[in-house]
C-alpha cells in the first residue's frame, strides 16, 4: 500500500512533470509502515527532473495505530514538514531549467490524497497482502496567509 497526501500544479506552467513541481507532504509505503517521507520534485521535464526530501520515523509503533497530524508550511522560498507539531523538514533551494527561484513553486498547485496499490516504491502486492485496506483521515484543512495576518 502507498497512501499520500501530495500537490501537483493546476495549470503545469512551467512544463511537463516535474518541471512544473510535485508537493509530497506525506508518503507512505506499506514495507515502512513507521515511516513517512516528505519530498518536493522539480528540476526538468521527466527524465531531467531531481527530488529531495527526507524521512520520519516514529520512535515506537507505526502510523496505522493512531491518527497523525501531518503539516506542511509553503512560503515564498521555504517549505517545512512536520508530524504530531514536530518539524523534522526544511528546504529553502530548488531550481528549475530556464526559470528564476523560487519557480516551480510560485504557482497555484491542488491537493491530492489517494491510497495506491503497488508500484515502483512500495513494490506489487502479493499473497501476504491484505485486503481490504483503507486510509482513514479525521480531517484536512488549508488556510491561506492574508496580508492582514502577515503574508505578503
């Protein structure tokens, strides 16, 4: 299983993925079932694209015994992950073929949140794979800085 909350451009501006930029705010593979990664990708068009990102451990469980709270802060120049309040994430450099920082990310993306089966990360399911699963989310929300609470 391969459950994610993640963002892709709305409008691919700057070109195919994933020159136009991929949000990961929370990855997870089923092999890794304490951990979750967080990853911006960018760079050129596929294949000339790159990734960075790093990873979350909890120090004892893993994450299907419990609700987490996972966040992320996007400003003009900085992304930073957190899980349960805690930041163990940020990222102030990324680049883009052709274009000025802080593109890709200076443009409008959308929210996706999705339960995958298989592929190249997690692996294929096989006969130890349990099914039915599911991905239980207790809520999202999204604000927006406004330039009366101190955004640009």
């Amino acid at each position: 299983m391969w459950p994610a909350v993640w963002m892709l451009p709305t409008d691919n501006e700057y070109g195919g993925w994933a020159a136009s930029g991929e949000i990961d705010i929370m990855e997870l593979v089923g092999h890794e079932p304490a951990t979750i990664h967080g990853t911006l990708h960018y760079g050129g068009a596929w294949p000339h694209n790159t990734s960075s990102g790093s990873s979350f451990t909890l120090p004892s469980g893993d994450f299907s015994q419990d609700f987490h709270i996972f966040a992320l802060e996007w400003e003009p120049g900085e992304f930073r992950w957190y899980v349960d309040g805690f930041r163990y994430r940020t990222q102030t450099q990324w680049h883009i073929q052709g274009h000025d920082f802080p593109a890709p990310f200076d443009k409008r993306f959308h929210l996706l949140i999705n339960l995958a089966v298989g592929g190249n990360w997690p692996g294929n399911p096989d006969a130890t794979t349990e099914f039915p699963q599911e991905l239980v989310i207790d809520y999202v929300r999204v604000y927006q800085r406004t330039a009366e609470s101190g955004g640009e």
